[in-house]
C-alpha cells in the first residue's frame, strides 16, 4: 500500500527536472528534499504498519533514495550550475 502512495514521487520529479527551462540550484535542491520527504514518508508508514523487517526497504524507497544519491553527485551539481 505504501509504494502506490510514492511511486509516483520519483517519475514526477524526474519529469519537472528534465521539462524546466532552467538548471537553477534550487530546482535541484527542491528534487533532493521532494525525494527525501518520500523516503523518509515511505519508511514511517512501514514503521506504523508494523511491516519492519527485510521486506522495509521496497521499491518506494529504493526509487527516491537512488535518485537523492544521484543528484547529490558532483556531476549533477555540475550540471545544475550551468
């Protein structure tokens, strides 16, 4: 149940990035805090469901954690300077 609420985070940031006309620093830090609310939301509704376990880390997390890994990398902040 907690991967339909935030799946769609991750397809949605990744559509505003590559669609604004812009590559300001906030467009890329708005992305970075966007994810991490999904991450972090992702793991309390499995904390409150009482679905701890190995199971914790889905595809809700994965998805958004990767995508904040990503944009945390010199390159992207390279890119994001243009």
């Amino acid at each position: 149940m907690a991967i339909s609420a935030t799946l769609p985070g991750p397809w949605l940031t990744g559509w505003l990035v590559f669609r604004w006309s812009s590559r300001r620093k906030w467009v890329r830090w708005c992305a970075i805090a966007f994810e991490a609310v999904a991450v972090g939301s992702n793991l309390i509704l499995s904390t409150i469901d009482g679905e701890r376990g190995w199971r914790l880390i889905d595809l809700g997390t994965i998805l958004p954690l990767a995508i904040v890994i990503t944009l945390l990398t010199p390159s992207a902040a390279r890119w994001f300077d243009r």
